[in-house]
C-alpha cells in the first residue's frame, strides 16, 4: 500500500494542529457555554408559602453538617438574617447556624469560602441598590456565581429577586428623580436599570407585582430594552429556574412580558408596540425562560 507525501504532510499539520491549538480551545462550537449546574429560586416577595421553602431544601439536597449563607446586605437590620436563620432551622429540622454575609463581613476571605461552598445561598430583601453597594469592590459576586455554577441553591426574596438579573430594575424614574412603587407612566428612558449578580442576562424581575401594581415599570424597561423579557412575580409566589425552564410554585401568578421586536416611540417620551406577548402562569405551570 502506498501512501503520498501529501497525505503524510497533511496528517502532520492535523496533529500539529490539535497540540497548539486544542489544548487551549474546548472542543464545542464557538459561542457555547455550559449551563450552570444550579437552581434558582426567585419568590416575589411577601411571606414565603411553606411549599416554596420545602422547595428549596429538597432541591439543594441539603443534609445535617451542609451550610447555608444568607447575604442580608440589601437590608439595614439585623433581623432580617435573624428571622430567616430561624426559619432555616425550621424546615431543616436542624439547629443550623446559616453563614452570615452582611456589609461587614462580605470581604473577609473565610466567609466568602463558605459562601462559595454552601448548598443553599439567601439573598433577603430590602432595598437591591444597596446590596451591590455593599459589595462593590469585593469578590461576592465572582464567588456566588461560581457556587451557582457548581450547583447551588441561590434563593432570592424581594430585592433578592431583583438581583437575580444581570440588569436590575432599581425601581427609581429618571423623569421625576425618584423612587414610587406604582409608576404612573409607560415612557422611554425613564426606568432605571443597574447592574445585578448577573444569573439571568436576558430577563429583568420584578417583585410584589399584582398586589403593588407595577404592571407600568415593567413594561417600560421591557420597550425600552430590546432583548430583555420581563418577570413580575407575585407576593408568595416564586419560580425555579433550572435548565432553560421556570416552574411556577406558590399561591399567586407569574407575568411574562416577551421583548417585543419592533417598538415604536412618540412624542413627550412616549413608547410603545403593535406586538407585545403578555403570559400569565400559574402554581404548576412551566414556560422557557431565556437565560
């Protein structure tokens, strides 16, 4: 059998190739990247139903000597880790003491070792601007996004839902300069929106939606963001994000305003569309959710 100089050079260069080349390049198509091995738990705010917080520990496997964070920077009181340290002893059935994240020792390098090695991670509620506050300059985002990956829990309450996104809505108007639970319009670049913990880069969430009446904030950051899809999820409500899919669980609805793509502005900053999808869920109900 004979074989040609060409195919000999040919099969050299191959070779050649993969050593220079693909020891430093995964072998998957440009532009693929594994989704995370974790959960997301993102409740509306309110009181929690007990079916939410069964959840979140039958999803995380937690078992006796696992840890738990609560990253309680988003509030200003002490309490907020207190009562939720209890009610995690509660549903473990466990004396567990939760590792406490808060703005005094969110840049000690033992506790974001914890928090990076915790089953379940808490982000209370309060006000979401001040968490990222609280951690800017610090390595908490970098380390709960890695304990995301590796398949953690992450669970979001209130602002925590909020910080969910890679885009935050702030709830602030730049029109007025200030912040209002209801907003009395739907106009364009008046919804702020910062920088969140970046779980969820195509979606922004929204929290207490039906019962504060925020139906008007949302759509507004939804026209005035192509790409972004908008989540308001209820009080007592919450969905689990696993895998390109949310579950709804609670007692309330879940609104899912699809980005609309073409989106028309008039006068005295007025926006709107032709072609808005609106979906309401249900506890039991399932939708894709883009990631």
């Amino acid at each position: 059998m004979s074989i040609r100089v060409s195919q000999v050079a040919g099969a050299i260069a191959l070779i050649a190739a993969l050593i220079i080349g693909g020891c430093t390049q995964p072998l998957q198509s440009s532009g693929t990247q594994a989704r995370p091995k974790g959960t997301l738990v993102i409740i509306g705010g309110g009181s929690r139903d007990s079916t939410i917080m069964k959840e979140v520990i039958r999803l995380s496997g937690w078992k006796r000597g696992d840890w738990i964070a609560i990253a309680s920077m988003a509030s200003r009181w002490d309490s907020a880790y207190v009562s939720m340290n209890d009610e995690f002893r509660f549903y473990t059935l466990s004396d567990v003491h939760c590792v406490r994240v808060d703005s005094n020792t969110v840049r000690r390098l033992p506790v974001l070792d914890s928090l990076r090695k915790s089953k379940i991670i808490y982000l209370n509620g309060g006000d979401q601007s001040l968490f990222m506050k609280h951690i800017d300059g610090t390595d908490f985002k970098e380390v709960i996004n890695e304990a995301y990956r590796e398949g953690a829990v992450i669970v979001g309450t209130s602002a925590g839902a909020a910080l969910m996104s890679e885009q935050m809505i702030t709830g602030n108007q730049l029109e007025s300069g200030k912040y209002t639970s209801a907003v009395p319009v739907i106009h364009a670049n008046n919804m702020e929106v910062a920088e969140g913990l970046g779980f969820l880069h195509s979606v922004v969430i929204d929290q207490h939606f039906i019962v504060r009446s925020r139906s008007n904030r949302l759509l507004s950051i939804v026209l005035d963001h192509p790409g972004l899809d908008g989540i308001g999820i209820d009080e007592s409500t919450a969905i689990v994000v696993h895998d390109g899919t949310a579950s709804v669980i609670g007692l309330g609805q879940v609104i899912v305003y699809r980005s609309p793509g073409k989106v028309t502005r008039g006068k005295s900053s007025l926006i709107g569309t032709p072609e808005l999808k609106l979906s309401v869920y249900l506890p039991g109900d399932e939708f894709p959710i883009r990631m």
